[in-house]
C-alpha cells in the first residue's frame, strides 16, 4: 500500500497505540450449569506478530468421567484491517489419545489457506477467501478487541474464520451495554452477539478497562448453554482480575 510518509507515521502510531500486552488468562467453562474445563490463555508478543496459545481440559467431576483436552495455538499481525492470522493449528485428546488435529497456514494478502498435513489431516487442501483479514477460532475475539477498541462508532462487525476444516464469515453486533462486577466493582461492560446463526446464538462481553478482552462469552447450542468466564488475568500493569456476575 503506498502512502505519504505522515500517513505511515501516523498509522504506526495508532497500531502501537493500541497493540495487544502480553498476559495470562484463565477461563472456566459450564455447560447447563455444570462446571467441566479449565482453560488458560496466553498471548507472547513476538518482534512484528503475536503469539497466541489455549490449553483446556476437564476438570473437577468431569475430569473423573472423561480425560479431554484440548490445545490450540496462533500466529498473527495487526494491520490497518485489524488482526490478521498467520498459522492455526489445534490438537483435541481423548484418554491421552490424538482424536482430532488441524494446522493451517494463512496468507490474507493472497486470500489462500492452505492445510498442513497432520495425523488426522493427512490429505492437503487450499481454500480461497475473500478480499481482507483472515482469522480463526482463537483470534477472533481478539479481533474483536481490536475493532472494538479501533472503531467505537461501529456496530457491525464481520470476520472470516478458517479452522482447518472450513471458511466461514460470521456477523457480529455490539448491541446493548451490561453491568458486571469485578474485584466488587461494576463496569459497564460491551455486549456483542452473532447474528444470522439460528440454533448457535453467542454473546460475548468485553471489558475496555482491560483492554478490551473478552470476560464473559455465553453459547446456546443444540439445547445446551455454554458459560465461559475469565477467572483470573496476568499482564505486565495488572497482578490480577477477579470476575462475579
């Protein structure tokens, strides 16, 4: 993209500006009320991308009944667009045992994605997408931060997620603002849902005092509801984060 030199400068800025810290998330997911998994979240800021890692697993009762894991990790950079993936790629075990295994790369400027071979994913396959950033499963609620945090006038939000078995657009709309706790103080937090999914309604909340992460993501699905909550968050200004609703 060519541009005049204060153009440059002044978007150099804005993406430093705003560019993503290093932290530690921990999260806790229910299903209909019952608490199954633990996951933590952790972001590595690299030289001119980021680094982003999931690592969740059953616990307390649900642990007992079954040992299932599941470890996911990302590359990206941020651009004008936002975020924009560079490599995916997730590992889901079973007793130990390799059940399901994807590993993409993602070049947005070409508008190719291309699997990488693996143990469940043996056969190479190539999508093509549409013009503009590419995310996947793990990157785009902090693609989300980002716009949220970029473009505060805006309601409508619309991503193209890869996950190794498929592209997706999904739609989004920041809709009506709620109040939630943390460490006993309320906030006035960003509500988002996804729109055009009938049967797999999300809403997911976003805090701008902590830059913009997701602190509570709520999935109704196949007559089931998902509760996923930060419970703990480690950055390099902030010792922790304690979340009640």
């Amino acid at each position: 993209m060519k541009l005049l030199f204060s153009f440059i400068l002044i978007f150099l800025i804005s993406i430093n500006a705003v560019a993503f810290k290093p932290h530690v998330a921990n999260y806790q997911l229910s299903i209909n009320g019952l608490k199954i998994a633990e996951e933590v979240r952790t972001l590595h800021q690299l030289e001119d991308s980021y680094f982003y890692t999931a690592n969740a697993k059953t616990s307390g009762l649900a642990a007992l009944i079954k040992d299932y894991s599941i470890a996911a990790s990302s590359t990206f950079q941020l651009n004008d667009k936002g975020v924009s993936s560079i490599t995916y790629q997730i590992i889901e075990q079973k007793d130990k045992e390799i059940t399901k295994s994807y590993a993409i790369d993602i070049n947005s400027q070409s508008g190719i994605v291309s699997s990488v071979p693996t143990k469940t994913q043996v056969k190479i396959k190539t999508w093509k997408t549409t013009p503009g950033n590419i995310t996947d499963p793990l990157t785009v609620f902090l693609a989300m931060s980002f716009d949220l945090q970029n473009n505060p006038e805006q309601s409508l939000f619309s991503y193209q997620i890869a996950d190794g078995s498929s592209i997706e657009i999904q739609e989004f709309k920041k809709t009506n603002n709620q109040t939630i706790s943390v460490q006993g103080k309320p906030y006035d937090a960003i509500k988002v849902e996804r729109i055009n999914h009938q049967g797999n309604k999300i809403q997911v909340y976003f805090l701008s005092e902590y830059q913009y992460l997701p602190i509570l993501i709520k999935q109704t699905k196949g007559g089931r509801n998902y509760l996923y909550e930060i419970t703990n968050l480690k950055m390099s200004d902030i010792k922790g984060l304690q979340v009640t609703l």
